[in-house]
C-alpha cells in the first residue's frame, strides 16, 4: 500500500510539474495565444514568450529546484528541521558582494560577465571558504562548529551588508533592497546557465549517497558502523548544499522559504528516504517558484510583487495544514 501510495504521488508532482511548465509561460500582463509563439520571429509576442518568459520559466525550475535540495541536505547533515539553504551565511556573502559592487559602481558587464552576479558568487564562496576552514577539526568535519561559524560569520556580513547601505545614497541603496528581495526577471539564459552546472553535479552527488544520507539520519554511530565514511559525506554533502545555494543566489538574489517547506511537504508525501526525497524536491520544488513567480507577476496591477513575499504568503499556510493534517491523521 506505501508504494502504491508514493509511486501515486509521484505521479501527482510530476504532472504538476508538467501543468506549470506548459501554463506558466502564458500568464502575464501580455496575453500571448498558443499560435504567437510559432509567428514570425522579431514580433513583441514572440519576443516576450521566447527571450523573456521561457528563460523566467526555466530559471525558476532550476533555482526552485535547488534551493529545495539545499534545504534538504543541509537538514540531513545537521539532523535538524529547521535547516535552511541560508543557514550558514551563504546569502550574507552574497547579498554584501552585490552591495559592494554596487558602492564601487562596478555595474554592469565586465570582459562579457555580469558583474553583480559574479561578486555576489564572490562573496558567497568567501562565507564558503571560510567556514570549512573554521570547521576543520583534525580529520573531520564538525557540524556543531560549522553551523557556529556559519551564524557568527551571517551576523558579520549582515553588519558589513548594513555598513554598505549606510554609505551608499538613495540609488545605490535602492539596487541593493531591490536585489535583497529576489528576483527571476531575466533576457536570456544566462542566470539559468549559472546554476545549471551546480544543479546537475549536485543531483548526481545526492542521488550517489541516498543510501549513506539514509543512514545518517539515524546517527553517526550507526552510519559508521554501516561503513559510511561520516566525516567525507559531511564535507561532501556540505560542499553540495553551498554551491547549490551559492549559484542560485548569484543568479536570482535570496528567495527565502523555498529550501524550508518544499523538504518538509515532500517528506510528508513521500517519508524519509532520500530517494524519493530527491525526486521529489526536484519535482515540487521549481514548480512551486515558478507557479509563486506567475502570482507574483500577476497579483497586483501595473506591477509585480518580489517573488519571495508570495513563497512565504502561500508556502507558510500550506505547509502548517499539512502539518495539521498530518497530526489529524496520526491521532
């Protein structure tokens, strides 16, 4: 009957994953028909659907996706559900990386890159660096100084994050809120050719150990005596949730919640065994932006609301019935 049920709701997120690929791109301000997007090239409809919305629809697809694996790991490796993608300070890096490029007027495009993107990826890989630095003890990986450093090191950028905003004028300042909120606006695949690399090595990774991620949830005592080499697949598994949350930051400034709830719903539909886990955040996980990013860009008239107040808005509220639910049915 469980596998019954699981391959059910697999099938469930996988056609909605399917539902918001095919409807997603078609919602907007413009209302574009099934035939503009096959007209003739160089028209306003088929410019809008081919170079503005199929890149915003893939790029959310793969930040989506991302983030809800990070959220994933990072909950793994710390055995703690209340883990988040930006638990470690990767987006405090980032977020004084892009605040910095922006003080220094360093905008714009250097030797054919974005710069904002890539001292935002700057910043993160410092947070990055650093905490594995500090986190080395002997031959190991300790998760309790890790996650330490990683909020002494979030409150420190955060502060260097404000010093930024405090010198910047109102220009500047602006830039740096409105990049701090989150965004999947693009021209092109560029963002989305920033965090397809990470994606797919990550998946591989995790997919790679989903038996060893099996046995570190019941601790390292068991896991080692299973043969897991706990100290690697830390640093691995921490390694992967980085780069994962370092990219899509880079790319799409920090969209919080995702990583949080998408673990959790999918752990409730599917349990605790990171094969499925992993299926599963990838399925609900790009969907879920995508779809907060459609009512993002719709909800309000003559504008459109930063894609990580409707994440909260809706993720929140779903995932607190799910938990009611899930108590109701255990009762």
């Amino acid at each position: 009957m469980r596998i019954r049920n699981t391959g059910r709701t697999l099938a469930l997120l996988l056609l909605f994953f399917v539902t918001v690929l095919l409807v997603a791109p078609f919602l907007g301000r413009e209302a574009i028909r099934f035939s503009d997007i096959f007209g003739t090239e160089g028209t306003t409809r088929f410019f809008i659907f081919w170079t503005l919305r199929v890149p915003r629809l893939v790029l959310g697809l793969l930040a989506g996706a991302s983030l809800a694996l990070a959220g994933l790991t990072f909950q793994t490796l710390f055995r703690n559900p209340l883990a988040t993608p930006f638990t470690l300070g990767v987006s405090s890096g980032a977020a004084f990386g892009v605040a910095a490029a922006v003080l220094l007027g360093l905008e714009g495009y250097l030797l054919g890159l974005e710069v904002t993107p890539v001292f935002a990826l700057a910043g993160a890989g410092l947070v990055v660096y650093i905490l594995y630095r500090l986190a080395r003890t002997g031959v190991g990986l300790s998760t309790l100084h890790l996650l330490l450093a990683g909020v002494a090191l979030s409150y420190f950028f955060s502060s260097l994050l404000l010093f930024a905003q405090y010198m910047a004028d109102f220009t500047q300042t602006f830039r740096m809120v409105h990049w701090l909120m989150g965004r999947l606006e693009t021209i092109g695949y560029g963002p989305a050719l920033m965090i397809l690399p990470a994606f797919i090595f990550g998946v591989l990774i995790l997919a790679a150990n989903r038996r060893e991620l099996d046995l570190l949830l019941t601790g390292e005592e068991i896991a080692r005596s299973r043969g897991v080499p706990v100290d690697r697949l830390r640093k691995n598994l921490y390694l992967v949730a980085s780069l994962l949350t370092a990219t899509t930051v880079a790319a799409c400034g920090p969209i919080g919640f995702v990583g949080l709830v998408v673990p959790h719903i999918v752990r409730l539909l599917l349990g605790v065994t990171h094969g499925r886990l992993i299926v599963g955040c990838v399925l609900l996980g790009g969907p879920f932006l995508v779809a907060c990013d459609a009512i993002a860009r719709n909800v309000v008239p003559e504008t459109e609301l930063p894609v990580g107040i409707v994440t909260a808005l809706l993720g929140g509220p779903f995932f607190l019935w799910l938990l009611v639910k899930r108590q109701k049915g255990e009762a």
